[in-house]
C-alpha cells in the first residue's frame, strides 16, 4: 500500500500513506459503544506496533476475547 503511486502523494511526508486498522469481529451482547471502544483500542495498538498493520480482535462472548 505505502508503494502506490497515489494521486497528491508528492505532498505527503515520504510520498507515501500507510493505514492503520482496528477490526472487531463480536458475537457477545456488547453496547455500541463497548463495540468502538474495543476496536479504538486495537487501531491504537495497530498504530503504536509500527503502523500500517491491522489488528483484529474476536469477542466470541462477554468474558472471552483475543486478539489476532
């Protein structure tokens, strides 16, 4: 991704754009804002990792989490 030549890319730090991405996959009875604070947390962790990565997590139920 950080390679493409994308259009406006000269005015871009390096002449590139990396992304960072926080994913939840829930299966729980969890409020939607339980559901941002959780993906929140792992966008963070993608972006304090090194950046340009994707971290996921799966909450199969209130009490089981984990982290891919």
């Amino acid at each position: 991704m950080k390679e493409y030549p994308f259009y406006g890319r000269e005015k871009q730090p390096n002449g590139r754009v990396t992304v960072s991405i926080g994913l939840v996959v829930c299966r729980a009875n969890i409020s939607m804002k339980e559901l941002v604070r959780e993906a929140d947390e792992a966008l963070y962790k993608a972006k304090n990792s090194g950046k340009d990565r994707v971290v996921q997590k799966v909450i199969l139920s209130n009490n089981l989490k984990a982290e891919i």
